[in-house]
C-alpha cells in the first residue's frame, strides 16, 4: 500500500514538474536551466513546510508524509535532471554557467527549506 501512495504522489510531483518547469523555461533565457531551478526551489519550499510545519508538531499521518514528502517532492524535484543539465554545460566548456548552476541549486535549495521552516514558526 504505501508504494502506492508514493507513485501516486510522485506522478503528481511529475505532472507538476513539467508543467512548472516547462512555463518557467519559456518566460527565461534558455541558455540557462530555469527551468530545474524553479521546481528544485519549489520542492524545497514544500518539504520545509511539510517537516517543520506538519511532522514536527505531530500533524502529519504517516500515510500523507509518504504521498506529499516522499512522492509528490520526490517527483516534483529534479536531482538527477540537474545533473545532467551540469554535465551537459561541463561537456559544452560552460565552466562558468555549470559552477553558478551547481552553487544556485544548491544555494537556493537549502534557503527554500529555511523558508519553509520559518512560514511554519
């Protein structure tokens, strides 16, 4: 049952993933991955609100923890899409743009859970 509930949620985070991505990507210059940026930032916004606003207190089932933390955030965010999207711009000689892709990401990430955890203080 629960492996259920996580692709339920991650088929949700995905269909999210591409619509959010995908729009972000068209409004922004495409010579830089927008597009994996925003849903990255996103994910984290959402874990942080769901750990520290909801699991925390003690409001959060198990079974939602799963569908939204594991599934939705783990179809949502786009790890192994980043990576390649590094490779590709080190494959290219873009040592500049892959090390500002790696220090954003990891950068903005970490300030989305911080986000999150200060909308739930």
């Amino acid at each position: 049952m629960n492996f259920l509930i996580v692709a339920i949620g991650a088929g949700l985070g995905g269909g999210f993933r591409y619509l959010l991505a995908g729009a972000v990507q068209k409004l922004l210059p495409s010579f830089f991955p927008y597009g994996t940026l925003s849903v990255n930032i996103v994910g984290s916004v959402i874990l942080g609100i769901l750990i520290f606003g909801f699991d925390e207190k003690g409001l959060l089932s198990p079974t939602l923890r799963l569908l939204i933390g594991v599934g939705f955030c783990g179809g949502l965010t786009t790890f192994s899409t980043f990576s390649f999207e590094t490779f590709n711009l080190i494959r290219d000689t873009e040592f500049f743009l892959a090390g500002v892709n790696i220090l954003v990401n990891v950068s903005l990430t970490l300030v989305g859970i911080y986000i999150g955890y200060l909308i739930t203080r």
